[in-house]
C-alpha cells in the first residue's frame, strides 16, 4: 500500500513556495544544521531535509538515527531492551510469544526497512481508528494485535515492561518524524490487482523455484540454534495465524513484492507476488483466536 498520496492537504502552488521555505524556516530554529551539532549526528538535518522534500512530494525514505546515539540512561537502557525484544522476541518477549518469530521477521532490518513495516513510519500515526476492533487504537494497542496474531500469542498488559521497552525502541527509531503524517515506506506496498485471479498452482511453482531453498518445501523454515529461526517458517503451527495482517493475501503479495526473495526485493512480477501470496496463505496454519478452535477447523 505504498500509503504516501502527498501532504495530507494539497497546497496550492503559490502557497506552497510559501509554506515550504516557511516549514523549513520553523525547523531550523529547533535543528539549526551548525557545525556545533554535526557531532551529535547528521541526523537532525537528515530529518529537515526529508520532511521538506516529502511536503514537496518526493519519496525519500527516512533514516532512523544509529545505534551508537541511544543514550546511556535509563530511556537508553529501555530502547536496547525493546530491541532485543524485537529481534529476538522468542527469547525477551517469550511471555507473550506463541510462535518462535521475531517481530523483525516481517519488520526488516530490526524495524527500520522502508516498505517492511518499519517502526518510525508508524509512531506517528497513533491513535489510529482500525476496522480490526472497530475503534481507536494507540500503538500500544497495535503492538497487542501483532503479538495477538502475527506472533499468534498474548497481549502484553499495557503496563507490562515488554510493551514498554517496545514503545522505547519505537520511540527512538521515530526521532525527528513529524507527528500525524504518513511517510514514504511506510507499512508494505499495496500490489497492484493486475485483472487476473491469483493463481496458487502457479504460486506453488514460484514457491518451489524462488522461495523453498530457505523456507523449505514443506514451509517450515530452519531453527537457529539457541532459539528463533534462521529462516521463518511461512505455514504451520509455529507461523502466524490466520487472523493476521499476513494471511491477507494482498497484505502478504505486497511484503513479498518489496523484500523477498531475500536480497532481491521488487524482483517478482505483481502476478508472481499475488500468486505465490495465495499459495502460501492456503496452506494449514493457527486458527483465528477470534474465532474459536472448532470453526477454525472449518475455515
Ligand atoms: C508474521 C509477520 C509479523 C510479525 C512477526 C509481527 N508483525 Fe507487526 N505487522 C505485520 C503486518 C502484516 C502488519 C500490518 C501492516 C499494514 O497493515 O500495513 C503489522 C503492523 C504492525 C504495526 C503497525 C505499523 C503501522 O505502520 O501502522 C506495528 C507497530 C507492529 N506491527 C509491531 C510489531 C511488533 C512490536 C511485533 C513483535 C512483537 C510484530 N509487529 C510482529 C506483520 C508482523
Ligand atoms: C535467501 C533466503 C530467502 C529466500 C530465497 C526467501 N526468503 Fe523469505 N525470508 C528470509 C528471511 C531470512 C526472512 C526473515 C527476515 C529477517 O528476519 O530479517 C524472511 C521472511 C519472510 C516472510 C515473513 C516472515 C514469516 O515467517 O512469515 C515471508 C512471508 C517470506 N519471507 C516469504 C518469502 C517468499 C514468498 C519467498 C519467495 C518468493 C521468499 N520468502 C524467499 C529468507 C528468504
């Protein structure tokens, strides 16, 4: 769903010359891009240039700052807890975990990947209403569905330290994304429907041919040692289950269109992507827990 459709409002042309010089003006007072600060990071003035050329329409990706700024305090403590979390969620969110994914199975590059669901892209955009439960939600409320479904386990509590240290690390990728606008990359992108049905028998080929030397034959991915998978499993009962954002067959074409096979994103046609979607998604996997066990069966 590459999501980004411009600045939320359209400026007109003469109001725009007018706006950007004046956003750029406003930002500067709080990133003035100074010699005094470039030891900090380059990062403040990465920011200012990319909110100034997405409100000028371009898509340029934002860069969440390093690791080695993390500060050494107690937040700092809490980012690096929540990103161990997110990258090794089998073993730090163990608790809540019903799989043995990591949350950076689906959210590349420990959550910074643009048009992986990357973390920073999301910040900003909770509260959010979903269909899902018919509501607002708050980011900690969509981290609970994923740990729900995608990670086919239990909610935290909102207080819960995991949630917590999650929210942390989440924070800290967003540094210097302006609040309330959605960015270039982000979530997965929306494949085109190219008029003809996703075929799964021909999916199952594409599968065999471009997918299985990792994911292995029957799905099931390969075990690391000493916990998580070297490479996730995209059926069975360690998968995701089937009330998950992935088991959407859409949802799924678009992640695999922008990262897989891994190392060769935007390699398969939309028709391969949607094809190869269907023939995973109609494989066995968790229930619904919405649903119930017997109906799940069924579906
Ligand atoms: C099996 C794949 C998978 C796993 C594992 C997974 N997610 Fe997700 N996540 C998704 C999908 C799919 C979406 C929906 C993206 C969309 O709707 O654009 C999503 C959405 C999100 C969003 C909202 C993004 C946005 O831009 O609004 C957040 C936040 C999130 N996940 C956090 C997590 C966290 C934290 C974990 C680990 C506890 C996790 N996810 C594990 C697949 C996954
Ligand atoms: C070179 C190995 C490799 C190949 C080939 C490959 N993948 Fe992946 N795939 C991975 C890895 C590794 C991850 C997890 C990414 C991470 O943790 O950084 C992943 C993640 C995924 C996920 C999300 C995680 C999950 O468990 O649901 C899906 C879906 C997926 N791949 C589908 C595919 C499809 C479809 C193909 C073929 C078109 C494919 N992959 C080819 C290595 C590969």
């Amino acid at each position: 769903m590459q999501r980004f459709r411009g600045p939320a409002v359209s400026f007109g042309g003469h109001f725009r010359e007018k706006f950007i010089p004046l956003v750029m003006a406003v930002l500067s007072c709080f990133y003035p891009g100074t010699a005094s600060l470039a030891q900090d990071s380059v990062a403040p003035v990465e920011h200012t240039r990319v909110l100034a050329d997405h409100l000028k329409g371009a898509s340029r990706y934002h860069v969440a700052p390093g690791e080695d700024t993390i500060p050494n305090d107690k937040y700092g403590d809490d980012v690096r807890l929540g990103k161990k979390i997110f990258t090794e969620t089998y073993k730090y969110g163990r608790r809540y975990a019903g799989n043995d994914l990591a949350c950076a199975n689906c959210h590349l590059e420990a959550g910074r990947r643009p048009n992986a669901g990357p973390m920073w892209a999301a910040y900003g955009m909770y509260p959010a209403y979903r269909e899902k439960n018919d509501r607002s939600n708050s980011l900690e409320e969509r981290i609970q569905q994923c740990f729900l479904f995608s990670m086919n386990g239990f909610a935290p509590a909102l207080d819960a330290p995991e949630l917590r240290a999650l929210i942390s690390y989440i924070h800290f990728l967003s540094r210097g994304v302006p609040i309330g606008i959605d960015m270039p990359g982000r979530g997965y992108p929306q494949v085109v429907r190219t008029g003809s049905d996703p075929n799964p028998k021909r999916g199952g080929d594409t599968y065999k041919a471009k997918c299985a030397s990792c994911h292995g034959v029957n799905g099931a991915g390969e075990k690391k040692a000493g916990g998580g998978y070297t490479w996730p499993p995209l059926w069975g009962m360690d998968s995701y289950n089937k009330g998950a954002g992935m088991a959407g067959n859409d949802l799924l074409a678009g992640f695999i269109k922008a990262n897989m096979p891994l190392g060769q994103p935007w390699s398969l046609t939309d028709q391969e992507a949607l094809d190869v979607a269907a023939y995973i998604n109609l494989q066995i996997r968790p229930y619904d827990p919405r649903k119930g066990l017997l109906k799940g069966l069924f579906d």
